[in-house]
C-alpha cells in the first residue's frame, strides 16, 4: 500500500537519532529538510515516502563522529570543500550510526539498505541513483533557501547573508526536480524580503 507522506511522523527513530541532532546544527537542518521532503513526496506520489523520510532525517548523523571546527575548516573554506575529507567520513559515519539506529528502531534489511544507498554518497556521488535519491538531495539543499538555513550557513561560510542569497540562487539549476527548484526560487523571493535583502 502506498505510504502517505503527511502520514509519517517516524516519531521513534527522531527519538534514537536525537544523541546526534545536536552536531552541526542537524537539529535544525534536519527538521527543515524533514518537512521539504514531505512537500516534494506531495508532488512525487511515485517516490518511496517511507525510505525517503527515513533518508533526509538520518542523512547527515555521521557529522556527530566530526570535530565542528574541522567541520567548518574543511568542509566549507576550502577550495573543494564539496569533496574534502570530512564529507566522505560524514557519509560512512552516517551509514554506520543509520544501520544502529534503524536495526534498533527494527527495520529490516530491506528499508536499512535502501536507506544507507542513499546516505552513502549523499554529499559526494556525482549523479542520483534514482527518484528516491533525487527527492533527498533536493530536500537536504531546500532549508537553505529559508531565513533559518541563510542565518546557520553565513556563520558556517563566514559570508553576508546577501552575498549567500546571491550563491544560492546561482545554485538552482542543480536541483534534481522541477518541483525543488521552483520551492526554492519561491522561498528565496520570501527570504530576500524579509531580510530586506534589496537593501542590505
Ligand atoms: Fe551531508
Ligand atoms: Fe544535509
């Protein structure tokens, strides 16, 4: 049976993940990018809600086995911070801590697998394997395009949020679907005026 995305709370795993939401804002991040994935599965009723749902919430755990100020060294001031180190090791931590939490919250083989495929890679692979994996990935980027996800990343890039409005907006053509890009476009014409972004 089709698995409803409104219906989906995973209110157990949330709760076996929480040791690891603290680590790089995720408990931000991840609620956000949470609800953007719920909006994408709206428009996407061909995609897996449930293997999805559990993806964008356990993505980015591995990030809890990182150091923070190498996170921020490595991971977004370096020339190739898209593939640097600490984003392949966040990836094979993820996988590692999603297998624990899922095999506890008793899932079985089949969801963990395709759960941890779209985790492994999520940062780094070149190309989506699939729709499921292409759902994720506009998920994980949406929450930038809020006012939350500007306020987190200017600390994390050490920019103006003006000048990250700018970058990401110069980012929309690699969003995997046409509904992601057109939520964020939207969001970011909302984002752009309540930070008065016109002006500052
Ligand atoms: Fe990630
Ligand atoms: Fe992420």
């Amino acid at each position: 049976m089709q698995v409803l995305a409104e219906d989906v709370r995973l209110d157990p795993v949330w709760r076996r993940a929480e040791p690891y939401m603290r680590a790089r804002k995720n408990d931000v991040h991840i609620p956000l990018s949470f609800q953007w994935c719920r909006r994408l599965l709206a428009k996407h009723p061909e995609a897996d809600a449930e293997i999805c749902l559990l993806a964008i919430l356990l993505h980015d755990i591995g990030w809890f086995a990182i150091d923070m100020d190498e996170i921020v060294a490595q991971g977004f001031r370096s020339e190739n911070f898209l593939t640097s180190d600490v984003r392949y090791r966040h990836e094979a931590e993820g996988v590692r801590l999603a297998r624990e939490v899922l095999a506890d919250c008793g899932y079985g083989d089949n969801v963990i697998g395709a759960v941890c495929e779209i985790i492994d890679g999520h940062d780094t692979r070149p190309e989506p394997h699939h729709l499921n994996d292409r759902i994720v990935r506009d998920a994980d980027k949406l929450w930038r395009y809020e006012v939350a996800g500007i306020a987190v990343a200017v600390d994390w890039f050490g920019i103006t949020p003006s000048a990250y409005a700018d970058q990401i907006e110069g980012e929309l053509a690699r969003f995997e679907t046409e509904a992601g890009r057109a939520m964020a476009e939207a969001e970011l014409a909302i984002t752009r005026d309540r930070l008065m972004l016109h002006v500052i």
